[in-house]
C-alpha cells in the first residue's frame, strides 16, 4: 500500500530502547510528535532517555522489563495502553549477536540467541496484535498501524561465524513475510528492515562471544544513526523491506543476481582465515 504515515499523536512501542538503534530511533520519531513508550531492561538507560525526551517537548514514558519473559510483555503492553489509551506501532529493535564457529559454540548459546531475537520480538507482536488492530477499527482517514521488525541481512544469506545469528534472524525474517500476509485482513502493515553489522554502543554487551573465524570491520560498522534513519523512513514511507548500508544492500541484490558470486565471497573469507592460521605454523 503506497502511503505516507503521519506518527503524530500516535503511540509506538520500540523495544531495545535503551541505546543503538532502538534508541536513535526514538530520538527521530520524537521529533516527528510520536508518544513513546519505551522498553529496555536498563532501567536507568531509559529514564535518563526519557528525561532528554521530555526536555524537548516530546511525550515519552518508560516500561523497563526483559521482553524474553512472558509477564514482562504483557505488562508492557498492558501499561502503555493503560498510560496512553491506544497503540499505533511496534518497533522491534531488541536484540544480541553471537560472532564464533558453531563448532564451538553451545546449546545455551544458541538458544539465548533465538530467544532474544525471535522468540521475544514474535511474542511481543503477539500481544500487541489486538491492540494493533483496534488502532486500525477506531481509526479516521486512511491511518493503518504498523509493526516494525529489525532484523539482519544475516536473514537473507547465512554469514560463516554467525550461525546462531544467521538461524534466528532467518526465523524472524521468515515470520515477517508470513504474518505481512496474514495481517492485511487486520489492516496491520508489518515492514522489514535489514542492517548490515552495526556499530553497537557497547559492542561486548551485544555479542554474547567475539571468537569468529572471519575478519568482520567492526571498526568500520555502519552507525545507529544510519539504521534508525532507515526504519524511520520504512514506518512513514511504509517500505516493505529495506536493506541498510552498501554492505547490506550488495548482499541483499547479489543474492538476487549473483548468488554464486556471493557464495564464493562468503566462502573465500573462510580461505583467508585458514591461510592466515597454516602460516602461523609454518
């Protein structure tokens, strides 16, 4: 549907509001006159957040809880209805990242990854869904709530050393496509954003392990700020899925065009490292 969503006086929920992208994101849409719930697990994080925003006039409240805890969803949910009176959009930027051979990798590991990154951003569409569409009956004009998910190129082309990743973004991508179908009847738009590696605030809070085999740029990741421009411009443009940076959008249009091409590259960074460590032997 081509349109141009106005988010003024509209409620959105963004998880992983605390810092990175979730929290650049509610800098631009507080901007735009957005009410902000925010939810993060850093309590502190979000009040300090929240202050900066009221400061400048915006409306914003903090809902601190881990989402990959099922009480914690609902009351979040349950809280910004009840503080707000509706809910227009949900943002979905919580998230973690483990960089390492799934050969070493652990059972706990991969499901930690799962959990944060599909499970708890599925789940909360799940109870957000009913208030969601009620945006959409009670609506005037040609207003349609919106569901956010970010998620990874990693979704569209498994990465070596980021299996536990590559699985859950996968799954969220997946899930994405089917509920953008199974939602029209509810007149929920559900859009998909897709970052290349992210410059994170705090790059050992984000990955769980940093041994991959690979050499991946960190130093040279795209911003926060990049991203949350982009999810920004898919809520008010209504893109259906967006690739982010060059990176991403190489990976992204190769895999269309040039899947071979993009096979050999993945598989000549692991040719790299191996020749790397024999050298160190000889």
């Amino acid at each position: 549907m081509n349109m141009r969503r106005d988010v003024r006086g509209r409620v959105v929920l963004v998880t992983g509001a605390s810092r990175g992208i979730g929290r650049r994101a509610a800098e631009r849409l507080a901007k735009l006159g957005a009410i902000l719930a925010l939810t993060a697990r850093s309590t502190d994080d979000l009040a300090k957040l929240v202050g900066e925003l009221r400061a400048t006039g915006a409306r914003a409240e903090a809902f601190a809880g881990d989402i990959t805890k099922p009480e914690d969803r609902e009351r979040i949910v349950a809280e910004t209805v009840d503080r707000f009176g509706q809910l227009d959009v949900l943002i979905n930027c919580a998230g973690v990242c483990s960089f390492g051979e799934f050969s070493s990798s652990s059972e706990e590991i991969v499901r930690k990854v799962l959990e944060v990154n599909f499970f708890a951003p599925i789940e909360m569409i799940r109870v957000a869904a009913p208030h969601l569409t009620r945006s959409f009956e009670t609506a005037r004009g040609d207003w349609r709530p919106a569901i956010v998910n970010v998620a990874s190129i990693c979704g569209r082309w498994g990465i070596p050393s980021m299996s536990e990743h590559c699985a859950s973004k996968h799954a969220f991508v997946g899930l994405t496509e089917s509920l953008r179908g199974e939602f029209e009847r509810f007149g929920i738009d559900v859009l998909l954003v897709l970052p290349g590696l992210v410059r994170s605030d705090d790059l050992q809070k984000h990955l769980l392990r940093n041994e991959g085999k690979i050499h991946l740029n960190f130093g040279g990741a795209q911003p926060s700020d990049e991203v949350a421009d982009s999810v920004v411009r898919s809520l008010l443009k209504n893109r259906v899925e967006a690739a982010v940076g060059f990176a991403s959008w190489w990976v992204w249009f190769g895999k269309r065009m040039f899947p071979r091409g993009v096979r050999f590259f993945m598989q000549r960074k692991v040719w790299k490292y191996a020749r790397r460590e024999r050298a160190k032997t000889v």
